[in-house]
C-alpha cells in the first residue's frame, strides 16, 4: 500500500540531512537533489517548508539555524554571505536538527504536517513507530493547546476501522455518505470488499454489489458520515479481483499545463510522467480514475486558461463545461439546485 506522496516527501528528508552530513563544507543543491533522486525545485521547496532555513527572513524570529545557503548566479561581495535560500545554489548542515521547529509554524503548515505524520502512521500501524507517535503528539498539543484532546485518534476518518472490520469479516454495512461528484447525502447498503488508501484522497472503500453497468462503487472514508455493521455477510463473486483491477483502472490523458499547476496533478491524478518542457510550461501524460471528463475539468479550472487537452479530444470542452456548470451553480437563485 502506498504511502501519500506528502508522507514520502516528508519521510525522505531523513535521507536528505543524511546526505549533507557527508558534506560539511556544503553541497550544490543540484548535486543534492541528484544524489537524494528528487526534482530540484522540489527538494528546495521541502528543505524551505519543513526546516525553516532562515527565520530571521521568512518567520521575524529567532532560533538555532539548521541550513545555511549560500551562492547565486548573480555577482555577491562575499561569496559566504548567505542569501535568498530560493536562489541560492549551495546548501550546508549547520547543526543536524533536533525538531521539525513546529513552534514556528501557522495552523495550516501545522495541519498538513499532522495530516502527512498521521497518515504515515497510519500505513506503519500503531504501536511500531514510538517516535512518530511522539511527534504527533507534539504537534496536536501545540495545534490545541492545553485542551483535553485524544491525540492518537483523532487524525483517523471516522468510520475507517468499523468498515475495515466488516471487509474483514465481509460484512454488510449501511451507510450515510455525502456524495462526491453529486450535490446531497444518501444512504444505502454496500458490500465493502476493499479498502485502499490513496495518494491524495487519503482512504477509500471499493464497494458492491455490482451494479447494472457491471461495475463497483469507490466511496471517500472522509465523506462517509456514518456506517452501521450489519449481521448479514457477503461472498466475493469469482471475479472479484478482475471488477476491483477494472475499478482502479486509469486513462491516459496528454495535457499541456503552465509550471504553476503542477500541483493540481498532485491533487486529481493518481500519477503523471513530464514527457516535454519549456519555460512556458510543460506536457505531462496524466494518468486518471473515473470519472475522467470531471477530473480533467478540474484539473483544467484549477490550471488556468492556458491548460490544453491534446489527446484524448473527446475531452477537449471538459474545462470549459465544468466552467459554465459552476457559473450556472452559483448564478442560481438559493432553491434551484
């Protein structure tokens, strides 16, 4: 099961401070980031979130140093005058860190770190990383405070150990769900034969029974409102594994994208592969779940106007459809939708 791509950004910055150890003078950040097998920008991107380089610039505070930078492409008096960490092309370890610093951070940076920690642990299971424990734990109390909170169960969805229980024990569960595609909350019973936690969308059910069309039903864990285990079981049809390989099936999508929205890939595609570049911007091959004419419109609202869908055509007005279904959305008089 893999892990989010946030998790492993943060979990392989122990491999990268490990690397500046064996550089006490310093090291190119394009050599870094070609010895640690990660795209520069986004290794500087990761170094600058998570271990503030340079308070005293980017926070107004004051506390021990980690990194040190130094170097730009632009003429400097004193070549070890440190500099603009987003232009600086060396790196040094300074002292190996204690802490993520989260006394330094907002509630957001400290939210998204809880989340990607959580979610780790959530794949190494509890109890088998102490330490990680530990540091959730840090950063729920300076997140909360001095309040009575339950830290260690409360970055778990809900409902995700009843409905792993019933896959379990292939159990029936009736559920209440806030629909992800679609305005309204239903309900109804469904046959929960896989749980798999995604990259971006955290945990999701693949569910029966097969409907009409011959396919399953994949639920969001985190929009599941709430879930009653039934005593009646469900058997996996013979085809079981074929029907959840098909449900996780993906199209592949070509789109041309400004450099800026590289993250809406992260956000709505379950992989993408850069096949051209340019200081424009940049191709990618994307690859996509259903249902791929919204995902794309998303993708595509998310990019901007210079976003194009170059194969498959079929898809080329998703953008622009998704646009004026929002638009007429929000124009509605309250009652309408």
């Amino acid at each position: 099961m893999a892990a989010p791509s946030y998790v492993r950004r943060i979990a392989r910055l122990l491999d990268v401070f490990d690397q500046l150890q064996a550089h006490p003078d310093g090291v190119p950040v394009a050599t870094l980031a070609e010895e640690c097998g990660i795209d520069l920008e986004e290794l500087r991107e990761d170094l600058l979130a998570y271990y503030a380089a340079d308070p005293g610039i980017w926070l107004g505070l004051s506390r021990r140093r980690v990194l040190e930078w130094t170097g730009t492409d632009s003429d400097q008096t004193d070549e070890d005058d440190e500099v603009d960490p987003t232009r600086a092309l060396t790196v040094r370890l300074v002292e190996e860190p204690q802490d993520l610093g989260v006394e330094y951070l907002d509630a957001g940076e400290l939210a998204l770190i809880h989340a990607a920690a959580s979610a780790l642990l959530d794949v190494r299971g509890e109890g088998k990383d102490l330490a990680l424990e530990s540091a959730i734990d840090v950063i729920a109390e300076t997140l909360m405070g001095d309040s009575d909170t339950t830290v260690q169960s409360s970055w778990r969805p809900a409902n995700l150990d009843l409905l792993q229980q019933a896959s379990a024990q292939r159990k029936k569960v009736r559920i209440r769900y806030s629909r992800q595609w679609e305005t309204g909350v239903v309900e109804g019973t469904i046959e929960p034969w896989r749980l798999v936690q995604t990259t971006v969308r955290g945990w999701e059910v693949d569910a029966g029974p097969v409907a009409a069309n011959g396919k399953l039903r994949t639920y969001l864990v985190s929009n599941v409102r709430e879930v009653n285990l039934l005593e009646e079981t469900f058997a996996l049809p013979d085809d079981a594994e074929t029907l959840l390989s098909q449900q996780r099936a993906t199209t592949r999508v070509r789109m041309n994208l400004p450099h800026r929205a590289r993250w809406a890939l992260d956000e709505y595609a379950e992989a993408s592969a850069v096949v051209a570049d340019s200081d424009d911007g940049f191709t990618a091959d994307v690859e996509l779940l259903e249902p791929v004419g919204w995902r794309v419109g998303l993708i595509t609202l998310a990019a901007g106007s210079d976003t194009r869908v170059l194969r498959p055509s079929g898809l080329l007005s998703e953008g622009p459809a998704l646009a004026r279904r929002l638009l007429a959305h929000h124009e509605a008089e309250p009652g309408e939708w």
